[in-house]
C-alpha cells in the first residue's frame, strides 16, 4: 500500500480561460462608442424626413385645373366653385366638400381631386382663376391659373 504525501508549494495554480475581456478590448469598444455616437441625430434626422405628400397633391390638381380648363369652352367662378362647361353641355364642377375638394359631372358622381382641406378659395381675376388652398397642416398654397 502506498501513502501519498501532499506537498505544499508555494505558488497557486490558476485556471486559464480565454472566455473573459481584457482591459485593452474594453477600452477599444468604448472608444468606437464614444466615436459614434455624435453622428447618431444625423442618421435619425434623415431616417425621419418629411413627406411631401400634400405638396405634390396640390400641385398635381393645381395641374389638373388648368388642363380642365384649356379644354373648357367657358369658365364660371361661383361662391367657391369653378364651373367647366365644355362643347357637349356637359358641366364639370369643381368644389370643397367637408375636407376634400371633389370633382362632380353635372351634379353626379364625387370624384376626390384632394384631401385633408380645410379651406379653398377661388375668386376670378384680370388674370384668370385665382385658387387659394390651406392644408390640414396649415401651409398655404395659392396659384393664378390662366383662362385662355
């Protein structure tokens, strides 16, 4: 039978593992952290650009009323209305209905040109038709359309 003796030494041994990160790693991230991060509102301020919905809308119908109106034989301005009477007596009225400017064919149908009105103004003019739209958003939008 053999007897094992237990020496005492005097170091400790230690485990390595590779799993753990050092100080120099540490350091590096935050440096790449602290980098970054002064660009951040750049990238969130062009990730959140605005849309211009509504002022192309506008100016498509804005483009849309004076096609309507090269077409037309006579042109009537009414209590904010255009009236388009065109060769085959056929009228086309051009309205603001709740908050939306609508496109009607002699009194029927309801076409939407566009929407999220809240006013629309049209007076005649030396000029031709002058129309001034305001937006749900507040913007003004005013256009002369020539009446040939």
């Amino acid at each position: 039978m053999s007897i094992r003796i237990r020496r005492r030494s005097a170091y400790m041994e230690r485990k390595t593992s590779q799993s753990g990160f050092t100080l120099l790693e540490s350091l590096l991230s935050l440096s790449i952290l602290l980098l970054t991060l002064p660009f951040l509102p750049f990238l969130f301020q062009s990730i959140s650009d605005d849309s211009y919905y509504n002022e192309l809308a506008i100016e498509q119908f804005f483009l849309f009323i004076a096609d309507e109106s090269h077409r037309a034989e006579y042109t009537v301005v009414d209590n904010n209305q255009i009236m388009f009477i065109h060769s085959e007596e056929k009228h086309v009225e051009i309205s603001k209905y709740k908050s939306v400017i609508r496109r009607q064919i002699a009194g029927q149908g309801h076409e939407i040109l566009v929407r999220d009105i809240n006013s629309f103004i049209v007076t005649s003019s030396s000029a031709g038709i002058k129309i001034r739209i305001r937006d749900g958003k507040g913007d003004y939008y005013e256009k002369i359309i020539p009446i040939l």
